[in-house]
C-alpha cells in the first residue's frame, strides 16, 4: 500500500514538472482518483465506460435511505442495492437526475447521499448491476 501511494505520488509530481500526462493501467482504483483526470474502464479489450473522473463521481452517489421512503421507481433506478438492519443503500447512476424528487426526504433526514468512489462504480459495473457495462 505504502509502495503504490510513494509511485502514484511520484507520478503526479513528475507529471507536474514535465507538464505532460500519464497513462496508469492498474486493476486497483484506489488511489487512482487523487491523481486522474480521465477514467477509462476495459473490458475484454474494449473501453466500456470513459469519462472525466469528476464527472464520473459526480454522477454516481451512494443513496442511504430508510425502508419505505422511496418511492418504487426512485427505487428502481439504483443499483447494488444493500439491505441493512437500520436502512438501506444504493447506487445511483445520474444523481443529478433524481436529485430534486429527494429534496424533501434528505432536508427531513430519511435519506443520506454520499459520494461513490471508483472501487463502487467497478463493481457495480462488474456485477452487471448497470447496463453502462456491456454483457
């Protein structure tokens, strides 16, 4: 861990000083989103999903809420979903897309949001959970 995080430093400052990029290929993310700025993932060969790496975290949040307070198509458009003893948890693709209809329920504290980071979005995607990834 000390080893990956002492390289990915150095990356990032040689990228700094030579004003140039770097193309990282790892199967670990962690990490990974303090130095991209683009995420490309591969599968079989074939980039599945590329994007800016903050637009990428900004649409994919975890959505902490308790049972019964979302509606079933709000539901229906999170993914992994965990069922926990006090509440449940799921990924959303487009948090901007649903963020105003759960306005009201996270002012009242039935639901959380909380940021996804690049291991969530590998494995959502891995899982099949999103029909982002191809079969």
């Amino acid at each position: 861990m000390m080893i990956r995080r002492d390289l990915l430093s150095h990356i990032r400052r040689f990228s700094a000083e030579q004003e140039c990029g770097a193309i990282i290929a790892s199967h670990f993310t962690d990490g990974l989103d303090d130095i991209c700025d683009y995420i490309n993932f591969m599968s079989r060969g074939e980039f599945v999903l590329q994007d800016g790496k903050d637009d990428l975290l900004d649409r994919w949040n975890w959505i902490h809420f308790k049972e019964g307070s979302l509606s079933g198509s709000l539901e229906e458009q999170l993914v992994g979903i965990e069922k926990h003893p006090f509440h449940n948890s799921g990924l959303t693709r487009d948090f901007a897309e649903i963020r105003g209809q759960l306005a009201t329920r996270i002012s009242s504290g039935d639901i959380r949001v909380e940021n996804a980071n690049l291991d969530d979005i590998l494995i959502a995607l891995l899982k099949g959970e999103t029909n982002d990834w191809p079969a």
